[in-house]
C-alpha cells in the first residue's frame, strides 16, 4: 500500500508480508502469528498486541503499547516510542539483523526514511508468560 492504513492492519497475521509505505493505525499486527509487517511511518498505540512470531519494521514512531504482552517474534524500530508496552524490552542488534533490515527495507524502497542505525531491535523479557505468584505484583500491573 503506498498510502496509510486503518487500525489493526495485519491482525493475527500468519505468513506473508504486509507493507505500508504511509502511517498505520492502532493495534497493528495485534496477535502476529508470523509473516512480516513492514510500515514507512509511524504506527498507533498497542501495536505488535500479544505478538506470537514474525517480524514488523517500523520506520517511525510508535505510540505507547508497542510490544505490549508479546510472547515472541521481532519488532524492529527506527524512531522513538511514547510508551514501550509490558515487557517489551530492547535487545542487542546483531549483524544478522543489521543485513536483514538493510534488504528488506531496500526491497521495498523504504531506505531513504531511516538510517539502519537509528533501528532499536524490540523483544519479550519473557516475565509476563512464564509468570510466577512471587511476581503478582507485575502481573497485576500489566492487567
């Protein structure tokens, strides 16, 4: 699409690619189950929702809730987050990850929005599904 898109594009997504070249709304790729999602501009709150598997690249923005309950699955950032979701946490970039965003974002004439470097590589702490009853407190919290 080389405009933008309404909330909840791509929403329990299982394989393919979705691109965007504009801005996306809320809930974005909510419950991702693989496939990859790839936006030029900014996206709306709670996206990547109880995200599964895959990938989304964000060249923009995100508004708060990115990431917010993922299990697992990948989302790569190029600008900044109001609000990072719970558990969403920045994990090391590897060279894999440098060379991956490198090409998709060149195959989908995306490279001009974005340095590579501005990219933050977003993860699962993995404490909100592996809970404990000695963490209540941070599971009611997230709820």
């Amino acid at each position: 699409m080389e405009r933008n898109a309404a909330s909840g594009t791509g929403a329990s997504i299982r394989g393919g690619t979705v691109v965007v070249k504009g801005h996306v709304g809320a809930r974005t790729g909510i419950a991702q189950k693989g496939g990859l999602i790839v936006v030029g501009g900014d996206t709306g709150y709670m996206t990547g929702f109880m995200m599964q598997r895959g990938t989304m690249i964000i060249c923009g923005d995100a508004a708060e809730g990115l990431g917010d309950s993922m299990y697992a699955g990948t989302i790569y950032l190029g600008g900044s987050v109001t609000q990072p979701g719970n558990d969403a946490v920045i994990k090391e970039m590897s060279e894999e990850d440098t060379r991956f965003l490198r090409e998709t974002l060149e195959k989908y004439g995306l490279s001009h929005r974005r340095a590579i470097s501005d990219f933050k590589k977003i993860g699962s702490g993995g404490r909100l599904h592996n809970f404990s009853k000695a963490d209540f407190e941070l599971w009611r919290v997230a709820m």
